[in-house]
C-alpha cells in the first residue's frame, strides 16, 4: 500500500487542480437592449445595447471589436468615473454601447468577418497582453420603455 501511495495522492492532487475554475479576465455581468423612438414627428426609431463587463486582470486589456450578431458594428465605451482620460484597469467596470438607428448602415468602417463561429447574439474582441481573445454575449435582457 505504502508503495501505492504517491501516485493516489499524485492522482487527488491533478484531480484538485483540474476542479479549480481559472478566472476569466472579461466577465460579461449584464447585457441589455433597448428599442427606442424618437419624440418628433417623423423621427427616427432604433435599438440601444448595452454590455457590462468587469475586468479580471492586471494585464493590458483592448477592446477590438463587437459584433451583434454577424454585423461588426462601432461601439463606444463608456467608464463608470470621472477619471479622464481613463485606462483599463484591473476591478474596472465598464460599458460597451452601440445605438443602432433604423434604416442606417451599422457596419464598422473597418468591418472584419467573424473570426470564430459561435453561439450567441454578440461577440466581443478584446487583446489581453496582445494576445486575442473572444467573449460571447449569449443573449440580451430586452428592456420595456415606460408608458405615460
């Protein structure tokens, strides 16, 4: 049994190490839509998206690119301080936003197909230390307007 005994425990160890779960350097928290029409008459209509995500890293983090669907689209990021300007950083909470308008061209000037096939309704592109990495939106919370 003795001689046994290094490879159980080397077996436990590799077992243990594997049910560790690494932490994601993106989280995705919280992704909404909201369609919105404009008050003046013959305005325009469109969607809103928003996605929440929480930095998990002390890495150098980019945002590439954002797909919605298979659109590659111009997003904005929005930070939730005043500190301007402001970098990425590790605990940072931040806001990818797209505003869709009806009837307007989405598509990024610099549009790229998507690099991988997924299951989802967004794609977010990101460089963590210049390597590329992918995070999928699987859908979007669906936000009601108020009615007065």
């Amino acid at each position: 049994m003795k001689r046994y005994f290094p490879f159980v425990l080397l077996f436990y160890l590799v077992q243990f190490g594997f049910a560790q779960k690494k932490e994601r350097p993106i989280k995705v928290i919280e992704a909404t839509q909201h369609n919105w029409i404009s008050g003046a008459p013959g305005g325009r209509t469109g969607t809103n998206y928003s996605i929440k995500v929480y930095i998990n890293t002390s890495r150098k983090v980019e945002f590439k690119n954002l797909w919605i669907g298979a659109d590659n689209v111009e997003f904005d990021i929005e930070f939730f301080s005043l500190d301007i300007p402001k970098k990425i950083q590790q605990g940072d909470s931040i806001l990818l936003t797209f505003n869709k308008v009806s009837g307007e061209s989405s598509v990024n000037s610099e549009a790229m197909h998507l690099p991988i096939a997924y299951k989802g309704e967004a794609l977010i592109a990101t460089t963590i230390d210049s390597k590329a990495r992918y995070f999928i939106v699987k859908s979007f919370k669906r936000l009601k307007g108020k009615r007065t």
